[in-house]
C-alpha cells in the first residue's frame, strides 16, 4: 500500500510540475530586461567563510533563475564574494546615526543615484528598510521578501505598519505559507491587496543523482543555540541509543566541544551524549560538502526545532538526500515534511526519544520515509526560484 502511494504520489508530481512549468511566464519575457536589485541585512556576510542563511537562499535565488544576469546583488562589503560577478558591496552611511540596516539602505540610494535606479529593488527580511526606502524615494518599485516572521521585526510589528507595507510595495514574497500568514495576522479582509502577497516556499539543491546507501548514522546538525532543540533531541537519543547497538549518533554545528566555555550549550550537548562514548561525535562547524555527504549516508536525520521556523533548509536537504526524517509540527516545516517525515507534535525529551526508538526499532518504517523523501520531492532551488521569478514579474507589472 505504502509503494503504491509512492507511486501516485511521484506521478501526481510530475503532472502538476508539467502543468506548472507550462503556465510560466520567464521574467526575460519583459522586454528591455528588467534589471533587479537584491538588498540583503546588514548583518549578512556574502562571502563563501561567513554566509549566513539568507545570503544561502539568495544565491541559491540567483544561480537557479532563468534570469540570472539580471540580478544584482547588493550588501555590506566583503574581501571575498560568493558570486563576484553579481556583487555589489557597500558601506552603511552614518551608521552610528542612522544604524546598520538604514545605514546601507542609504549608501544604496547614493549608489543608484550616481548609477540609476533598477527596475526592483527586493529588500531581503527588513521591514524597516522596505518602508525606508518606498517613503525616500516613491518611485522605487520595493518588493520585501521575508524570511521570518515579520511581527518580530522592526517596521513590521504593528497591524498598521503591516497594512502600510502591503499598500506602498510591490510585492511581498514569503517563504513559507507560515510566514504569510504572520503578515496577514490582524489585517482583516485585504481585498485585492491581499494578491500582491505570495509564497515562494525555500528549496534545496538535490545534489544526488540516486540515493546513496544508508548506514547507522543519526544526523542532528544545526546552529547551537537552545530554539533548534539541539540539546533535547541529543538528551533523548542517549536515552534511546543504549537499547540499539550498532547505531551512531553524530552532532554537526557551531563550535567543537573542545573550544566550548564550560556551561555553554555546546558544554551541556557534549555531557549528555559523553555516556554514549565512541558512539556519539561532535563534529563541529563542516564544510558543507562534509555535511551533504553526511546527509547522504545518514538513515535517520533530526531537524528538532522548538520554535516556529519559516522553513529550515535542514528539513529540506534531509529530505532531498533521501533520509528518515525526525521533526517537529512548528512554524513552516509541515508544509514540507507533512507525509514525508516523522513529525512530533509536541517537543519534549520523551516524545523525541518514542520517535527514535520507532525510526529505529522499525526497518520497514524507516525504509518506508526514507523512500518517500526521494521519490516526493517538489521542494528543489529550481522550484523556489521560478515561483520567485513569477511573483517579482508581478510586481513589475502590477499597476498602482
């Protein structure tokens, strides 16, 4: 019954993408070219040492459009770019003044003043640089694209400065239906402005041509900090472990243990899995060709997060490389792994510790998700991108 939903499920797939694929319209249809704008964060490092995850989706964005060459990527300035030929770094003007985010919106419109102005600008998870820049330069077409909930952002908290955003732009892009309806919450009825906010789900590059065989690894990477429910998920494996020899746990992210401040949350993973010994490793910050050839091996991958997250990409590339998924009912992360993973509904040691003690007592269960993650995967850099593109070939062409 399980293969033959896999099966429908893999045709169904196939079918929908067709109809989809047919019903593109590519933004190089607009003629002359448009040429787009992409302001990142402040914060972000767009560089191949210190990229963050935003500056990861956008140059995934970027490499996986049909319109490649018309995007130009502009933020804080780095020795070293991770697409040199899209790049654009700059300075934040009177950032002691102005703060970081307004400080490079402003060094921004100096640019396009001296330059000319694109035909987009996409202000990347900044509300406040959004309205910024559409109030000192109404001419601008602005599109936001939002990575994370807007009502935890600066600009973007209020109903009303909400409301404002979703009048005065030309668009918003979400990445998760999660995050739409963040934006959505309290508006009321929007009427037709309700159109000019779409979803461009996160995708991941499926880096596998097949899947690859599966060893007794459980993979549980992520940043180390207590939202992701790192140190949870690392308390119930040890707990589970004891009762399957033959099984290793490995712990990828931030720093290794041997650098971690006594009392750090890398300090309290390392003393819950030490009893586990040899079949327990802390690997620490990989590269990311280590962690997708982990990803590859892995039978069961652990993306345990405790807070609403919009869409992690280690759901996505646990799914994209063909593992057993363990997760949580949080934020975006049904919206992919619904049908394809393990979800727990709610968090907690023991709940976390039943699913292990399932996925790993139960071959024909984990070969079951293993198999539905490879063969029901929409969720490519190719899909986000082309759903991206058709949302900004909108807002080129909305009136008003």
């Amino acid at each position: 019954m399980r293969c033959n939903r896999i099966v429908i499920l893999s045709a169904v797939g196939h079918i929908l993408n067709h109809l989809y694929k047919a019903a593109i319209v590519p933004l190089t249809s607009i003629s002359p070219n448009p040429k787009i704008d992409i302001l990142l964060p402040a914060k972000e490092r767009f560089s191949p040492s210190n990229a963050g995850a935003i500056s990861g989706v956008v140059r995934d964005l970027v490499q996986a459009s049909q319109a490649a060459k018309q995007f130009r990527i502009i933020g804080t300035d780095v020795d070293t770019s991770l697409m040199p030929d899209h790049f654009t770094g700059l300075l934040p003007k009177r950032r002691w003044l102005n703060g970081h985010n307004i400080g490079l919106a402003a060094a921004y419109l100096d640019l396009i003043n001296a330059t000319g102005a694109s035909d987009l600008v996409e202000v990347h998870s900044r509300c406040q640089v959004a309205r910024y820049l559409v109030q000192k330069r109404p001419s601008l077409r602005v599109l936001l694209y939002l990575h994370n909930d807007p009502r935890q952002m600066k600009g973007g908290r209020s109903v009303s400065q909400r409301r404002y955003l979703l009048e005065k732009l030309a668009g918003i892009i979400c990445v998760s239906d999660y995050i739409r309806n963040c934006f959505l919450d309290g508006l009321g009825d929007c009427g037709d402005l309700a159109s000019k906010i779409g979803v461009a789900r996160n995708g991941a590059h499926r880096w596998l041509k097949k899947p690859e065989v599966k060893e007794n690894f459980i993979l549980l990477a992520g940043r180390m900090v207590p939202e992701k429910g790192i140190l949870e998920c690392a308390t119930a494996i040890a707990k589970v472990l004891p009762d399957h020899p033959g099984w290793t746990l490995i712990i990828a992210g931030a720093k290794r243990f041997e650098e971690s401040a006594p009392g750090s949350y890398e300090d309290k993973i390392a003393k819950v899995i030490a009893p586990l010994r040899e079949r327990a490793k802390m690997l620490g910050f990989i590269p990311i060709a280590e962690m997708r050839d982990w990803q590859a091996r892995s039978a069961i991958s652990a993306c345990p997060s405790l807070w609403h997250d919009p869409m992690p990409k280690a759901v996505l590339e646990s799914l994209a490389a063909g593992c057993a998924l363990i997760t949580t009912r949080r934020g975006g992360i049904p919206e992919a792994a619904e049908g394809r993973a393990l979800i727990i509904d709610t968090p907690s040691v023991e709940n976390f510790a039943n699913g292990f003690d399932k996925l790993i007592g139960d071959a024909v269960f984990r070969l079951n998700l293993q198999n539905i993650a490879w063969q029901d995967f929409p969720f490519t850099d190719t899909a986000m991108a082309e759903a991206a593109d058709q949302l900004r070939l909108q807002a080129l062409t909305r009136s008003g």
